[in-house]
C-alpha cells in the first residue's frame, strides 16, 4: 500500500486574492521555558486545500458539517489535464464511464466553464478536486459554485498532485467538521493498493 499526500501546506500554499494571512502563533513554548508547547492558528477556511460545502455559495444550504462523509472517500481517477478552460467537450473524453470521484491533475490554471460544470452535474459526478485556488475563473465563482453546489458535488480546492500518475486511487479527504461553515481544511491523501 502506498499513500500520497495531495494536501498543500497550510503556512505556505498560495492563498486566494484579499485572503488574510495564514498566522501560527506560539502561546506556550518549552523552548521559552514553558512546560509544554501550544499554538494558535488563524486563516480563512478556504486556505490550503479545503472543502467547499453547498452553504459557501447557495444561502441556507448544507453547511460542512452537513456534507456526507461518503463525498470524501472511496474510488477516484485522476485524469491529466492538457487544456486551462474545461468545456464539457475537453473533459468528457479523459472521463472514466463510471467515475463518481474526479481529481484534475496539471490544473493550477485550469478552471470551468458553466456548461462543464454542469456536464459533471448530469453525470452524477460525487465529488471534484482542483489544483487551483478555485474551480472557476475569478469572474464567474458564482455561477459555476452554484452548478456544482446545488448537484451535490463536494469541491476540493488547492490540491496538489504534482507527484501523483493519472490513474484510480482510493481518496481519503474528509474536511474539519465545523458547524455553520462554509468551509473546512482537509488532509486529502489519495492511496494505492498495489
């Protein structure tokens, strides 16, 4: 069994434009004497590799808490992008006939467009992961969020799979369950059983 880490440090991945900076603050120190360490962490919910939950984009929807552990688990592919805008016609081809869990590899640039975005939604896609800060292009979060969000797709953002091959793996990427929220971060690892 071997496991891939595709979850970005949190203190360094690159963060969404006007996030607040991540910040890890020493409150006890063994080090400055103290007994035992303690830290504090602060950062937007959407920093590192994190969940979006319906709630983030659709008002009094399902917040993250509420999300079926089930989106976060189970059989995936990774598919290997070529192309930065995905139209329903450049994903569908690279799509496995069955694949519920879909993780995009080379798409750190790569975004959606409305039309794809509902492909995956007619396809009874489970759950989507992206190497970019987002699965829309910065114009048109909204639109896209919603089309996902409202099919029940589970969206992972900031992933890196940039030492991970294309192919079906066993994903395990369940996000901090916190009540109210719109979002969590996530140890997204993937496994393979060979």
């Amino acid at each position: 069994m071997r496991i891939f880490d595709i979850s970005r440090e949190m203190t360094t991945a690159v963060l969404y434009p006007g996030s607040r900076p991540v910040a890890l603050e020493k409150l006890c120190s063994m080090a400055a004497g103290d007994s035992y360490n303690l830290s504090a962490f602060s950062a937007d919910l959407h920093a590192g590799t994190h969940v979006d939950a319906p709630l983030h984009f659709i008002d009094g929807a399902a917040d993250i808490a509420s999300v079926p552990l089930s989106r976060f688990f189970g059989p995936c592919h990774v598919i290997e992008l070529t192309n930065r805008l995905l139209t329903a016609e450049s994903l569908l081809p690279l799509m496995p006939q069955k694949a519920e869990k879909i993780l995009l590899k080379n798409s750190v640039a790569a975004v959606l467009t409305p039309q794809c975005a509902q492909m995956l939604a007619e396809r009874n896609i489970t759950t989507l992961g992206t190497e970019n800060l987002s699965v829309a292009p910065f114009d048109n979060e909204g639109e896209i969020h919603t089309i996902l969000l409202s099919a029940n797709i589970a969206i992972i953002e900031s992933l890196d799979l940039s030492h991970v091959e294309a192919g079906e793996y066993f994903l395990s990427a369940a996000p901090i369950k916190i009540k109210g929220a719109e979002a969590a971060y996530a140890r997204a690892v993937l496994i393979c059983f060979e």
